[in-house]
C-alpha cells in the first residue's frame, strides 16, 4: 500500500502507536524514529511553554536542538526540523514561527454512504452503506500528514449534508468521539457539517432561527455533543444554497440564521463556520440582468458587523465556483467587521479530477495578492482526499495538500515555487535535474490546463454536472446563471459599470484594473468584457487567434509533459498511477483543443492564421 511511502514524510516508515495521546508524545515519539536515519548525532529536547499554542521556536546550539512551544507547536516544529532535515535545508540558529490563520481546515465531502461528492481519490476514509467504517492506522496516517503542514481541523461530512448524515451529532455521537480521539493527539479538531432543518426531524414544526424552540432545540443538542466531544471544532452550515435549507424560508436574513446556532456553540467554545456560496440557482438563462457572481456580495456585505464574534463566513476563493481562473471574491474584501474565512477546493473538480495535473499554488498567490488588509481569520479548503491507495488519487495532488498546508500556516512564505520544491525533495528525493523537471511540470499544470479549456476567464464550457471534458454550450440554456452568451461576432458579459455592473462591488484599485480593458489582465479579459473576435490583444494578436494558440499550446504542453514524465524515476507505483493518468489528460486535451476550436470556427468563419487543423 502507497501509505508505506507516506507522501513526503517516507522517513517515518512506521505507524504512529495508537497509545499516544497528546501531541508532545507523538512529537517524542517521531523525532526518535526519524532522527537516527536523518541525523544520527543530532540531539533533541523538547521544552514545553504553558503559555503558548500553536506557535513554536526552534533554538540551535552546540549541544543540540530545543525545540519549544504549547503541545501543538512542538509538534509542529518537530515536523519542521526533520522535514528541513529530510530536504537538505540549513535551519537557522535560531527559528519561531507562528501561523497567520487561528483555522486551518479541510472540508471532506464525504457521505455516510461512502461516496464523496466531487472525490477523485475513491470513497471515503470515514464512512461506508450509511455507518462509520475505516482504517484507524490510515486516520493517524491523516492526522500526521495534516499536522505535519500545520493543519489542525478536519470536516468529516459533506456540506450537503445527506440522510443519514445529520445523525452524526444525535445518535452517533459515541462513534464520532473515536475519531475525534484519533486526531486528538496530532492537534486535528474534528468539526461537522449540519442540516439547518435538523430540529424539524424531531417533533420541531419549523427552522426559523427566530423560534425559541429551534434556538431550545440546538442549546440542548449543543450540550449533548460537547459532552461527547468537548474540543469539537463547531459546524459547518450550507444553508439557502443549492436547495438546501435556511433562513430564507422564514423571511430571515443570514445574520439572523448563522447567529442562532453560534450562539449555542459559543458556551462550549465551537464556531460556527457559515457558508456563503448563496445564489440564484434557477436562474432564466434569458435574464441578461442577474449576475451570479455578483450573489454572494448582495447577500452578505450589507449585514457586516451584525455576525456574532464566534460566526465566520466562509467565501470562496473566487465569486463564481471554483473555476480554473477567477478574479478574487469581492465579499472577502468588504466585510471589516466580520471574520471571514477564505475557502479553496484542493479536489479538482473543474481542474482536471486529479487525472490532469494541476498544481494550484500560482492561483493561491493571485488571490492572496489581491486580498490587501481585509478579515481574514481562516483558511477552508475541501479535501482530494480519499481511500485509494494513493489518497489524492493522482500522487502530484499530493503537492496541493502539502501546499495548502504552508498556505495557511503564513502565505507570506508559501511561494510556488518553494512549495512545489520542497514537495518534491521530501516525496522523490530525485537527482537535480529530474527534480527540476517535476517542479517546472507543476509549476506550468496551472497555465496548461487554462489554455487547453475555456479561453481567458470564460470558464463554464465544461460537461454539466460531471465538470470533466468540454462542452461549450453544456451550461448555455441552463439555471445555474453561467453563460458566456457568444455568438459569431463575439463572446463574454460585459461586468463593468456599462454592463452588470460587478466589477463596481470592488476596493477602487481593482474596480479600475478590470474595467480598464488595458490593465485587465489577458487571462481575465473574457470573465469582465464582452469583445469582439477581431479584439487585438496587447501583443497584436486577435482575440480569436490567441484562443486557437491556447488550445494547440496546451494541447502540446501535455504531449511534452508526457514524454519529460516517462523518464523521471518514480517509485513503480507511483510510475504506474501518473503514466496513467497523463494519457487521459492527453486525451482530454485534445478533446478540448478540437471541440473548442471548432466551436470557435463554425461560429465565427475565422480561420486559424497558421493554417492548423480545425474541425469543419
Ligand atoms: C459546486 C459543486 C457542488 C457543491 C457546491 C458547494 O456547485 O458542484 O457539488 O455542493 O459547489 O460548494 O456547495
């Protein structure tokens, strides 16, 4: 089992006992199994500081290493030096670190039926038919990998929370405490996804958060579970989203709804995580005037300030829906008076399944470089993760959960490309030359994949629902309010002042660098200007050649990669899973390259300048 090679900790070959139950033991307990291959001499003391948490200092001297910190940061400093050990890297003598963000989390997916919605990495590591079932030597496998890159809260159940999944906090309370205990010890919190309409399951007529009822029913079950549980993280709510309950249905606002359940999470410590992924999702395809991506913002800005302080807003990266390219979500910089946590999608939904490679920390940089002094508190990011041998199915995947790690300790030191490097030292430990291979292939997956797809912010040209594969006009005619309304002169909505108007809801800075077509960024002109064909680019090309480019560029990156990846020397398992997968990747991409190209071409009747096949 790939587990054996534990992703980019191989020098812990063995399991962590389940008899270790705090975070300085497990710390003790890895330092003395790696440091006889990593640094025999080395001696390491640990020297615990009751006032402090998650922060940690690692002091060099000549009798050693003392490593200090609360039980969780020596845990996460000891990680650090036999990482910085295993890599090669020189740590200075002296070292502290604390992170940027109180909530590192990741958001699995997973159903109690063992599916996880949009999981590439097979089913799930919690759950099979509708019960708890799983591997407690893989979960502390999983709590090592997360507290090794700092993360320290795990969602267990999906966000559209399925029969029987709401039982979680009822009835399977004892069983959800076993696995809070797992975690326990690698400074992992459990948190849960709840069903806003949960009290109407037992005797209670309505959800209105306004109710006394409702609010008696969660004050009560609140007890339950922190009895059970004491550190439980808090909950997750989709509410007033994709058809599932919320607030909206008792004519409550969000503030009103997110504020009723913090408030019986707050005597135990929990938080209420609140997501704001909230818009019209039977939208007429015909309404010029509605603007999805405008949603989140109408709904949430003008309530800054009235969230209680154990409330975050959890907004996406970007406003649409984690699609391969989008500007940053204007909400994450309007709400001063509300904590705001940020949320990316590690699983690879719109961005290849984890067949395709696709590295995501150049995107993480964009939008971290946009963001400027805002609220934000915590960092979200839904899991790849899954029980395949491999648990990121595709074992390049493993680099966005690394990377997500260090993105949420401090994104001021997680670049791309010391994050992709430093991956790839401690997983392959290749020679110089392969190493620099693997790492220019991740850092250039991002640009390649956004060639070969939907052109320059477009997004959305993509199999509906299944989100793999093109289909230019598969979400055209559609509710879901994602159109790019082309037809043979031209292509994409105008977000500007003269059109929606979206680009308005941002900070003046950025409202002026999109609407100005010539500061726009290339890749983002189609997602705020409605061009035409002919459209000149700033490098002289016309807006439909460089479209063909892309999609023969990108096609071509991948039949590259493909011979550059079949001489490095992976390990034969991992060899065998990425072979694999860049031959479906290379077949995605023509697919994309052609289908594109040709819906191009019939629309407009304009032929490629270098006179390249494209389909009539
Ligand atoms: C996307 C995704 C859904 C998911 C939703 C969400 O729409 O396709 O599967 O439920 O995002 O973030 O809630």
């Amino acid at each position: 089992m790939r587990d054996q090679h534990l992703y980019w900790l191989p020098f812990l070959a063995q399991d962590v006992p389940a008899e270790l139950t705090d975070p300085i033991q497990v710390a003790r307990f890895e330092l003395d199994l790696a440091l006889p291959q990593l640094a025999p001499e080395l001696q390491v003391y640990l020297a615990p500081d009751a006032d402090a948490d998650e922060g940690f200092s690692i002091l060099r001297n000549d009798n050693g290493v003392t490593i200090s910190g609360g039980p969780r940061g020596i845990l996460y400093g000891a990680y650090k030096l036999l990482m910085a050990l295993a890599a090669g890297e020189s740590l200075p003598r002296s070292h502290s670190q604390q992170p940027k963000y109180a909530l590192r989390m990741i958001n699995c997916w997973d159903n109690a039926d063992g599916d996880i919605e949009r999981g590439y990495s097979g089913r799930s590591l919690f759950f099979e038919s509708g019960r708890f079932d799983y591997d407690p030597i893989r979960l502390r496998q999983l709590g090592r990998l997360m507290a090794s890159v700092g993360l320290n809260v795990l969602c267990i159940n999906n966000v559209n929370v399925r029969n029987p999944a709401h039982r979680l906090i009822e009835d399977w309370l004892p069983e959800l405490a076993d696995v809070a205990a797992i975690f326990r010890p690698f400074g992992v919190k459990l948190m849960v996804s709840i069903d806003y309409s949960q009290p109407m399951r037992h005797g209670v007529t309505t959800a209105d958060p306004l109710d006394p009822q409702v609010q008696a029913w969660w004050n009560r079950q609140c007890e339950v579970v922190y009895q059970a549980i004491p550190d439980l993280a808090g909950f997750l709510v989709k509410a007033d989203s994709e058809h599932r309950p919320g607030p909206f249905t008792y004519g409550r606002n969000h503030a009103e709804g997110a504020n009723m359940l913090a408030r019986a999470l707050k005597p135990h410590g929990g938080k209420l995580i609140w997501r704001c992924f909230v818009y019209n999702c039977q939208q007429d395809w015909r309404d010029a005037v509605t603007d999805r991506p405008m949603a989140a913002y109408q709904h949430y800005v003008y309530l800054d300030g009235q969230f209680d302080d154990n409330v975050i807003l959890q907004v996406k990266n970007g406003p649409f829906d984690f699609q391969v390219r989008e500007p940053v979500s204007p909400t994450l910089l309007a709400m001063p008076k509300t904590n705001l946590a940020i949320e990316w999608q590690l699983a690879q939904e719109y961005t290849g399944h984890q067949i395709d490679i696709y590295a995501m920390m150049g995107m993480w940089q964009e939008v971290m470089a946009d963001l400027g002094s805002n609220t934000v508190m915590a960092m979200a990011a839904v899991s790849n993760l899954g029980n395949d041998d491999c648990i990121t199915g595709h074992p390049f995947a493993a680099v966005n959960l690394f990377g997500y790690g260090l993105l949420a300790w401090n994104p001021d030191e997680a670049d791309p490309e010391s994050i992709a490097r430093t991956w790839a030292k401690l997983t392959y430990r290749f020679g110089q030359a392969d190493e620099d291979t693997l790492v220019n292939l991740l850092l250039e997956s991002r640009g390649a994949y956004e060639k070969y797809t939907a052109p320059l912010g477009i997004c959305w040209m993509v199999v509906p629902h299944e989100h793999y594969g093109p289909s230019p006009d598969g979400y055209e005619y559609q509710a879901w309010g994602t159109y790019h309304r082309a037809n043979r002169d031209a292509i994409g909505i105008d977000r500007t002042a003269s059109g929606t108007g979206y680009a308005e809801q941002y900070p003046a800075a950025l409202r002026d660098r999109y609407s100005n077509l010539s500061t726009c960024p290339d890749e983002l002109k189609l997602w705020f200007h409605r061009l035409r064909y002919d459209y000149v680019m700033p490098d002289g090309r016309t807006l439909i050649q460089r479209i063909y480019d892309d999609k023969f560029e990108g096609y071509a990156w991948v039949e590259e990669a493909e011979q550059k990846l079949s001489s490095l020397p992976l390990p034969e398992a991992d060899r065998k899973l990425v072979m694999d997968r860049i031959a479906r990747q290379k077949r995605n991409a023509r697919e994309w390259r052609d289908v594109l190209n040709t819906f191009f071409y019939r629309l407009s009747g304009v032929e490629d300048a270098r006179g390249r096949k494209i389909y009539d």
